[in-house]
C-alpha cells in the first residue's frame, strides 16, 4: 500500500488530554447521558430537543436567511406540525417523505416527525426519474412533504408511472400548487395546539429516527436506516469531544439529506443549545460572507468544501470570521496544513463514520493525519485489495493487522452496537463478516481499508473498491489524488484503476478538470507525479473532463468512469498515455 502515515503514541494522546481539562464540568452531563444510554431507554431526538428547548426557550435555535427561530417558538412549531400529520392519518411507525432543498421547514418537520415516532425518509432533491422512483418504493411513504421543486420532480414521475403515487398524500412545504392533487402543508398544523405531545415520552431509542439513501455512487441508492439510540450516541459522543456551547452558531450548508447535516450538525447543537444557521447550499465564492451574515462560529464540513475553498483565490475575508472551529470528514492529509494556516482555523475535528455503520471515530485529542479516536471495540483486519475479500487462515478465521499496517475495518454486531442496516433486508446480508474469529460472531464491514495508529486511532486510506493493484503494488486511490490535487491548475481530480485487455491487474487512470481559463499543462504534470509518486503509482492513462458530475455532497461518479475506461468509442474528452521511456504524456491514439 502507498499511502504513507503517521502513528499515534502516549504523548499525543497526553498532549490532546490537557486540552479537556478546563471542560471536565461542562462534558460530564453529556458523558453520563453516553454512559446510561441503552436501545430500550426512553430516549429520543424529539425528546430531547423538547428538554433543550426547555432549558433554553428564549435563546435562538434556527436561523435561515433573515428568518430566525428561538428554541421555544420552534418547540411549539414542531409539536403544531406533529399534531397537523396525527390529523392526517400519520401514526408512530409511517414514513413521511422529505423531498425539498435546505429550508427551515424541512428541518423542523423531521423533528415533528421525530416528536409523533414517524420516520423521516430524506429523499434527495438531487436525484429525478427512475432513481427517485426506486427510493420512493424503498421507503413507502404515506406522505410527502415537497417544497416547489421536489412537486416539479414529483410530477415527472407521475407523469412517466401514473401508479408510483397512488395513495401517497403530497402536501407543500412552500405554498399551495396547482401541479399535482396537493395540499400546503401548513393550513394541516397551523391551528393546531402547540404544547408537547404526551407520545414523545414514549418513544424508546430503538425506534428508527429517519432514513438517509447512500450516495448511489456504486449502484442504485440504499435508504439506511438511523435508530434514535445511534443518532444520540453521536450526538453525546460528538459534544463530548467537540464542546460546543449555547453561545455558538453552528453553519450548515450541507443538504439535509446528508449524516453530517441532520445527525452531525443537529446532534451537537440540541446537545449544546447552540444556534443552527441553515443555508440552503454550498457556495465556495459566497462562504466567509455566508459565515459573517450568520455570525457563525463553528461549520461542518466534508473533504471537498475544503479543497474548494482553498482553490478559491485569497481575499480579505480568509481571516475575517469568528469560527473557532469546524468539524466534519474527508480532509486530506496533504492539505490539512494549508487550510489551517491560511484561514487561521486551529480547531479541527476529523471523525470517520457512516449512514449504516455502529461506530465512530472522532479527532477528540487534536491530532493531524487521522480520523481519530474511538472508544468502543474494532479491529481492522488482513484484506487482498485485488479480490476484495478478507483473508482467512487454515482454520478459516481472519488474522489483525498490526500498528501501522493498512487493513480492512469491521466492528463486531451486538445488543449495545447493533447493526440497523437497510430498509431492504437483502443488503443488510452484504455488510456483514460472520464467523470472523470465532464461530457464530457477527461483525461489520465498512467497505474501508484504514492504517491502524494506536491508541484506538485509525487513519483512512480509501474504500476498498476503488483500491487496484498494478505491477504487483497495491495503489490507494485517495494518495494520488491528494498529489494531484496540489496541482495549481487543476480544479478536479479522480484516481481509479481500468481494466486492460491481457494484462494483469489495473492501470492507474486520472480524470481531470482544469480550472477557468486555464489549459492543461502535461509537462508539469508529468513531472509531479513522477516525483511524488512510485513508478507503480504514476496514472497510466489521463482523461481531461470537460464537465464533472458528483453527488449532492460532491462524491465523483467513479463507477461510470472506470465503465468507460479509454474505450474511445464512448470516451469523447481527450485521452492520453504515460510513456515511461519519455517519462511524459501524449496524445492517446
């Protein structure tokens, strides 16, 4: 494996303990909160967002432009909403669909739904025709809330399977539409009483909480299921080490449809109190003066927001903001440094997770160049990146790496860590190892290959699909593209390996994207990967994109790539090939 790190000793860990010292008193609530929590407590988001709002009526909890919200007005905004879907026929259990952009009505209907023990099914605004039919059959919602676009989406599919919506109730979350058999939403809750619902108290943190669809990056979207025991674990475990406080504003721009958005990000403010600013998207030109309206001091990130702020040019604003700190997954080790230093954020809050997964990590001492410390049992394990499957012994059992070796890692299935999984039973049997170091054991397997570091640290060094092997080397995807990235001239960069016809394992292939009004300069990227990368490692084959397609949180679709391969017959951007006697670039013919 290529991917170079560091490994964690007693004196990081004691270096980032000092650090919680003056905060004991403050993290304690939220540590017993942790410590007493079991799936069959009497626990729930709704809970206990009713008990913050409680404690802190009158301090803001929502703002959304020039709109805000205190934690009293939202409580009795919520409970009206939960009240408007019992009207209507929702009971503990159904789903209610989500199908709208980052609004402030969005985000509350998700904790009524909480409140009244209905799921959530965060359907992602992003995604049309028959992927949102497939999700929309996944969940079965008995309601959808949409804002303006999500009707415009949900026409479409009733115009193309007039089947697909029969019997779902589609209410606005804007204002009344002539496009569909719709109602607004709000006329259903706006009279209703506004005191906290008796059901909210009943709600145990088994419960589902909402569902969250995978990204769709290797196939169709799977809708994973988010238990309120998990969600309040994150939340607790997040506060704990994140320390957040009712004087902070917490930015979001994230899609709601997202972990970091509705998990993350919520779970550490209704821990705190804190103020959540709500944008409806990302804006890598518009951001500091985003984070000046609010008067945010703190924000959640993923990887690629970094890069893009760092590819913004330098102004004034860089340093002219009040956050203290950002937390979030995905940050590159090879620019961890540059960000910090040129935004002058020192505070810096690395954790690993996942939709489906039962556990977390969490940078909770500091550290660079890991995803951070977790506290609860894992083990990583032997793994051929080539074939994708652990490796077994005689005996048929896996063996653990050691300290600073890269494997796979899974986190062993129990009562305390259960595997929620998916609302789709057949996909649930794909993530899970049975029989891995004894007979009738259960384990995880998050699909991650990551370096163990010590001390219950781990570093991320990519997913295990996107792995190849050439010339008897394995190759990490996530380290050339971390080189690549360094490039000044190049806005884009996604690694994987293509498949070429008689040879053996995969050649390396970078598809790039250059920034406005600049050009591709070969030679010197050539010379780069030449000089930062083994012989092994070098991208055989670059393809220059002329449009770049992600996801809603700016995931590459790497899985058509690789289809395509530089199958010229489908590839119309330019390719070229890596001649290893030139040590350059040239035209693929």
């Amino acid at each position: 494996m290529t991917v170079q790190g560091k490994t964690v000793s007693a004196i990081d860990i004691a270096k980032g303990a000092l650090g919680f010292l003056p905060d004991v008193p403050h993290i304690l609530p939220s540590l017993a909160s942790l410590a007493f929590l079991r799936p069959h407590s009497r626990r729930s988001l709704g809970l206990l967002f009713q008990e913050t709002a409680r404690k802190h009526a009158k301090s803001s909890f929502l703002k959304s432009d020039e709109q805000c919200w205190t934690y009293g007005q939202a409580n009795s905004m919520c409970n009206q909403m939960a009240r408007g879907l019992l009207s209507m026929g929702v009971k503990a259990g159904d789903t209610v669909g989500l199908l709208s952009a980052n609004r402030p009505e969005t985000l509350l209907a998700v904790i009524a739904c909480a409140k009244l023990g209905a799921v959530a099914a965060l359907l992602n605004i992003n995604q049309q025709g028959a992927v949102q039919a497939h999700s929309l059959k996944l969940v079965k919602p008995k309601i959808i809330l949409a804002c303006d676009r999500g009707l415009d989406i949900l026409k479409q599919l009733e115009s193309e399977d007039a089947t697909l919506l029969k019997g779902i109730e589609l209410l606005s979350l804007q204002t009344d539409s002539s496009l569909l058999r719709v109602s607004d939403f709000r006329s259903a809750w706006y009279t209703q009483p506004s005191h906290n619902l008796a059901q909210t108290a009943q709600i145990t943190a088994n419960w589902p909480c909402f569902y969250i669809f995978t990204s769709g990056t290797t196939g169709l979207p799977k809708a994973s299921v988010m238990s309120h025991y998990r969600w309040l674990q994150a939340a607790s475990g997040m506060s704990t080490a994140v320390r957040l406080t009712a004087n902070d504003v917490f930015y979001c721009c994230l899609p709601l449809y997202h972990n970091n958005a509705l998990t993350v990000s919520l779970g550490i403010v209704l821990a705190s109190g804190a103020c959540f600013a709500l944008d409806e998207k990302f804006s890598a030109s518009q951001f500091w003066k985003r984070i000046a309206h609010y008067k945010a001091t703190a924000f959640c990130y993923i990887g690629e927001l970094l890069r893009y702020l760092l590819n913004q040019a330098p102004t004034m604003d860089d340093q002219n903001h009040e956050i203290r700190l950002i937390l979030g997954n995905g940050l590159r080790p090879e620019i961890w440094d540059d960000f910090e230093n040129r935004f002058g954020i020192h505070q810096i809050f690395e954790f690993y997770g996942a939709s489906e997964s039962n556990l977390g990590f969490m940078n909770a001492f500091g550290l660079k160049e890991t995803v951070g410390f977790c506290p609860m049992p894992f083990e990583v394990i032997a793994c051929d990146a080539d074939s994708e499957q652990v490796v077994r012994n005689a005996r048929g059992f896996c063996r653990k790496v050691a300290r600073g070796e890269v494997g796979l890692l899974i986190s062993e299935v129990t009562d305390l860590r259960p595997f929620d999984g998916y609302t789709d039973p057949k996909a649930n049997e794909g993530k899970l190892l049975r029989n891995v170091f004894k007979q009738g054991d259960c384990w995880f397997n998050s699909g991650d290959l990551v370096r163990r570091q010590g001390w219950q640290h781990i570093q991320f060094v990519d997913r295990l699909g996107d792995t190849f092997r050439w010339k008897g080397e394995n190759v990490a995807t996530s380290e050339v593209e971390g080189v690549l990235a360094k490039l000044s001239f190049l806005e884009h960069a996604v690694v994987y390996g293509v498949k070429l016809e008689g040879v053996d394992g995969r050649a390396g292939m970078a598809a790039v994207a250059v920034k406005p009004g600049v050009e591709l300069d070969l030679k010197a990227l050539a010379q780069h990967v030449t000089s930062q990368l083994p012989g092994y490692a070098v991208p055989q084959y670059v393809r220059l994109l002329q449009s770049v397609e992600t996801t809603g949180t700016f995931k590459y679709q790497k899985v058509q790539l690789k289809k395509e391969g530089i199958d010229q017959a489908v590839v119309s951007d330019p390719l070229y090939r890596f001649d290893t006697a030139t040590r350059e670039y040239t035209v693929l013919v």
